[in-house]
C-alpha cells in the first residue's frame, strides 16, 4: 500500500509539471513584424506589394506578399501570404481601408493601407508612390510601403 501512495504522488507530482507545460505549448504565438516593401503592380482597383519582415523581436526574417484590391477606399476580400524559416501564414484579407492622405502631388503621394486578415491578424503600410508629369497625366516611377503586421501562428 505504502508503494502505491509513493507512486501515486509520483504521477500527481509529475503531472502537475507536464500538462502546463504542453497546455503553454499548443498556445497560438502572435508575432509582431516590420515590414517594408515595393508596389511592384497596380491598377485602378487593385495593388501589389511584397517585401521583407523582420519581427520585432529581431530573432525572426520572412518575405511577404499581399494582393489588395480597393474600390473606393475600402479594401475588397484580396490575399496576404507571409514565410519564414520558422513561420508561414497564407490568408485572406477580410476588409480593409486604402486612403490617400491629403497633400499628396505627382511627385509624393502617401496612402494609409489597412488590412484586416481572418483569425485577427492585421498589417498596416503606409505606401508612398513617387512620379513625375509627362504630357498631362503623372507616371509613377517608384513605389514603397512600410509599416507592420501583427500575424498569429498555431504552436
């Protein structure tokens, strides 16, 4: 009897350590990144960008690429896919927002990009275009985005 309690307490005592341990394990990690990039096509209704990520922690470097397509300022469904050594998220954009801010001319112009992925992921750029005039109409020679994206991965 007496080895049974022992061995008892042995196994409660055990898994008392395991099962948080590997509870803590199957939890989603969210992982906050920089992201920078180019425009590398775009249309009335629709942009694309792609770029590096580096997590905000600096231990973590991915590529990313995100389809948007806009139509009057709001961004309809598009794709976001984001891959690293460690991590990779391929998913839709649910809804979003695509805003010039006032003040832009030819030459700069900013827009604040906003896109909300399933699950609650998020990213947010700033995408500035750079152009000049040729014969009436602006021809962009150049187009940068940065900013974040919050992204939660299953453990």
């Amino acid at each position: 009897m007496r080895r049974f309690s022992r061995y008892l307490l042995v196994t409660a005592m055990t898994a008392a350590l395991i099962l948080p341990i590997s509870a803590a394990a199957a939890a989603p990690t969210t992982v906050t990144y920089d992201i920078a990039g180019i425009e590398y096509a775009a249309n009335f209704a629709q942009s694309s960008f792609a770029g590096a990520a580096v997590s905000v922690s600096r231990t973590e470097l991915g590529v990313w690429n995100a389809v948007v397509p806009h139509d009057l300022g709001a961004i309809t469904p598009g794709t976001f896919a984001f891959r690293s050594k460690l991590h990779s998220l391929n998913g839709p954009i649910s809804a979003g927002t695509f805003v010039s801010n006032p003040g832009g001319t030819c030459a700069k112009t900013t827009f604040g990009v906003h896109g909300d992925l399933s699950g609650g992921d998020r990213f947010d750029l700033t995408l500035t275009r750079y152009g000049f005039m040729s014969g009436g109409t602006c021809v962009v020679y150049l187009a940068t985005v940065r900013g974040t994206a919050t992204l939660t991965f299953p453990s």
